[in-house]
C-alpha cells in the first residue's frame, strides 16, 4: 500500500512538471557571419584589439568627467527611464500572481448563522432558532496541473518580465547614448558660436580698416560694401548659434530631467575628452546580446509557452476543494471533542463540445508565435544594418577629417597671401573675400566632422549592445 502511493505521488509530480509546449531552440540568425567588408569599412574593421562593447561600462567608454555626471544626472532623473522601471516592477508582480497559481491557496473562516424554523417545520411542534457556529481552514478550486496548462502560462509570464527587464536595458542604453551626444552638440555649437565671434571680430577689424582706406582715397566703396556683408554675415551666424545652444541646453534639460548645472556644461568641443576605442567582435555573438534582440527572444520564448497552455485546453483539467473545522450550536462548544467536520470535494472538467474555441486558441498561438519569430529575425537583421552603417561612419570619418585639415590649412595660407596682396595693391578685395569664405566654411566643416566622429563612437557603442 504504502509503495503504491508513493508511486502516484511520484507520478502526479512527474505529471506536474511536465508541459506541452514545443521545445524551444533558438531560431538561426537571418543575417551573414561576419561583418561588410570593403573601402568604407578598412579603418573600422582593422582596429586595434579593444573591448567589446557589451563588456565595457558606459562609465570606462565615457571618459570625460563632467559628461559622466550629467549621465548620472539622467540615470536618476529621467522619467522615459523611469517608466521603464515601473513596468518592470509591474510585470514582475504579473509573474508572481501567475506563479502562485501553481500551489494551493488555503484559507481560515469563522461563521455565525441564525435560522428561525416556523412551529410546522421544525419538528417539534413549535418555533425555533437554530444558531450555528462554524471555524474552517481549507483549500478553494486548486488546480492538479497534469497537463502543464498553469506552468506554461507562468512560463509565458516569467519571459514577458525579462522582456520588460531588456527593454528596460535597451532604454538606458538610449538613454547614456541620446544624453551624450545631446552634450557633443551643445559643445559643438558652443565652439562655432566661439568661431563666429572671433570671426566678427577679425571681420570688424577689415571693416575699420577698408573704411580709413576709403575715406582717404586708398579703397573703392564697392570694397567697402563687400567687407561689411562678412560683417553682417558674422552677426547672423552669432545671432543663429547664440539660439541654437539655447536649444541644445533645452534639449539637454529634457533628457535629465532637470537643470544642468552651469559647472557641467561643455565649453568646446576640443576640450571634451574622448571615448575609448571598442571592438565591434563577431556579428553573431555581438548581436545575440543587445538588449532589444534578447526583448525579442524573450517574447518568442513567451508565446512558445503559449502553445503549451492552448495545447493543454485539450485535456481534463481537475480541480480539489477541501477544508476542515468545527461545527457547533454554541460558541463554547466549537472546540470540544466530537465537533469536527472536513469536506473533499475534486472535480475534474472534460471539455466535450465548445464549437471549434480550442481549436481556434491553438490556432492563435501558434500564429502568435510566428510573428513573435519574425518580429525576432527582423530585430536581428535591423540590428546588423545598424553596426553596419555606424562601422561605414567610422571607417570614414577619420580620412574625411584628415582631408579637411589639410583644407583649412591651406585655406588659412591662401586668405593670408590674397589679404597681404591686397593691401600690396595687387589683387582687388574680391578675392580676399572668397578667401575669407573658404576659411570660415572650413573651419565650420571641421567642427562638424570632429563632432561626427564622436558621435559615430557613441552610435557604435549603443548598437553594439554597450554596457549598463
């Protein structure tokens, strides 16, 4: 006797661990082994050995001191990221309402009841109250879970939690990256604002100088007019980028979600400290660990899971309600001997006839399931796309630099020759001018380039899956 129940318990456990779900590998990834490989990517992909960007802490990629406060700043502050928190609070409270359904909930009652008999009625002749009071303590609808129904559902909520935890990861990632080049662009701007200022004041000075010149004779007024329209242009350019650091300072408050102090304000780009070199590694491996393609594994993983609950609708589900307790007449008879009372009462479901609903459940899941797969490949081939179009930015971007310094060198001797020439008598004012244009667009187009190889590493470092 005592063998054969321990061979059913050991079977119903066996039963209970069970589920009917498809087992789950995971799908082969839609996208080529290695990286593109060609002119644009020569500098991006012979790097030196760096580490890779999942391993490395956003506080060891970021360098500069101050930018790392103002991320710190935004990690505290944020309130995208801030939701993204909650929800994971939320979706793990979820998985524990649903994991509970996997054990009994038992509980304790007391009851009074009062019941008048009329004198027909009751037996006796006369009319009568009967009082009784009753303590219970038992098991309501506990479901013997055979078939796996409620585990696959627990499953299905236990991966829907680490998707929220992934999307939580991804948005913090977003977050350091949208937060650091927000204060690459106020520095960039803050550094032509600069650039436009000591340009108006060299302008100013040419101004002054052609209109002694003219006054006695030395200068046309046809020379005099074009050095005040590089006057004027300097005073838009001041006026343009005095509003857009303002901007750039608006946005940057946004992405905190607060006031940065002035002292964590950038001054120019050139004395913001750069990032460390990464690696972006294998594309396969790399990919697998960014926090959106994992969000979508997750979800995948999910209405897998899915399947097994939909599956398991097919088959009995069995249901034990049971207690036990006291029962008495009088309040101070509930505990004396020979009151007691129990109730067991299993019941056990066979779906018969529902007109197709099972069916058409299993049907949802498994479909479900396929466009969790697609959504899954999708992610996957987005996501090569990205690293590979920031590894194209990045095997560029330093030729391009290279290329615009040689630029503003030489465009920087060409205006001082065209501007000693000038005042020699040699060459008219135009081509001063036209020197001048050439310097200041050259030195704007410097800026930006530096500003796009900052940003070209920060983009690599977030596409990579960089680290918390």
């Amino acid at each position: 006797m005592i063998r054969k129940t321990l061979l059913i318990s050991a079977m119903i456990v066996c039963l209970a661990g069970c589920t009917l779900a498809p087992t789950y590998t995971r799908p082969e990834a839609p996208v080529p082994a290695a990286w593109p490989t060609g002119p644009a990517y020569k500098h991006a992909t012979t790097a030196p050995i760096s580490p890779s960007a999942a391993d490395l802490k956003w506080r060891d990629f970021f360098v500069d001191e101050k930018m790392r406060k103002v991320i710190d700043l935004a990690l505290d502050n944020n309130r995208d990221l801030r939701v993204a928190a909650l929800n994971i609070e939320k979706a793990q409270a979820q998985y524990r309402i649903q994991r509970a359904e996997l054990f009994p909930t038992v509980n304790a009652a007391g009851s009074l009841s009062k019941q008048r008999l009329p004198a027909d009625v009751s037996g006796t002749g006369q009319p009568e109250t009967i009082t009784q009071y009753g303590v219970n303590l038992g098991i309501s609808s506990w479901e013997l879970d055979f078939f796996g129904r409620v585990r696959s559902l627990k499953d299905r909520a236990l991966e829907q939690y680490l998707a929220t935890e992934q999307a939580r990861r991804g948005a913090q990632i977003s977050l350091v990256a949208e937060v650091a080049n927000a204060y690459l662009t106020l520095a960039t701007d803050r550094e032509s604002l600069k650039l436009a200022q000591s340009t108006l004041e060299a302008q100013q000075a040419t101004y002054n100088l052609i209109k002694r010149r003219y006054e006695v004779g030395a200068s046309s007024e046809l020379d005099l007019r074009q050095s005040q329209t590089r006057v004027d242009a300097a005073r838009v350019d001041i006026a343009r980028y005095t509003g857009q650091v303002a901007l750039d300072e608006n946005a940057l408050n946004l992405l905190i979600g607060s006031p940065v102090p002035a002292e964590l304000l950038p001054g120019e780009l050139g004395a913001v400290t750069t990032m460390q070199d990464i690696t972006p590694g294998l594309s396969s491996e790399v990919l697998q660990r960014r926090p959106d393609i994992l969000q979508a594994e997750n979800q995948l993983k999910a209405a897998n899971a899915n399947i097994g609950a939909a599956r398991a609708a097919f088959f009995p589900r069995i249901t034990l309600t049971t207690n036990i307790g006291t029962i008495s007449a009088e309040l101070s008879g509930l505990f004396k001997s020979g009151q007691d009372t129990w109730t067991f009462a299993p019941q056990i479901i066979l779906p018969i006839f529902d007109a197709g609903s099972r069916w058409a459940n299993l049907k949802v899941a498994k479909a479900d399931r396929e466009i969790a797969l697609t959504q899954y490949e999708k992610a996957i081939q987005v996501a090569f796309r990205e690293v590979a179009d920031a590894l194209a930015k990045r095997g560029t971007v330093g030729d391009q630099m290279e290329a615009q310094q040689s630029l503003v060198q030489a465009t920087a001797v060409s205006y001082r020759l065209s501007d000693a020439r000038y005042i020699r008598g040699i060459d008219s004012y135009l081509t001063v001018l036209d020197a001048q244009r050439s310097l200041y667009s050259a030195q704007q187009g410097l800026i930006s380039l530096r500003l796009a190889r900052l940003t070209s590493l920060v983009t690599l470092y977030k596409v990579l899956g960089g680290g918390e």
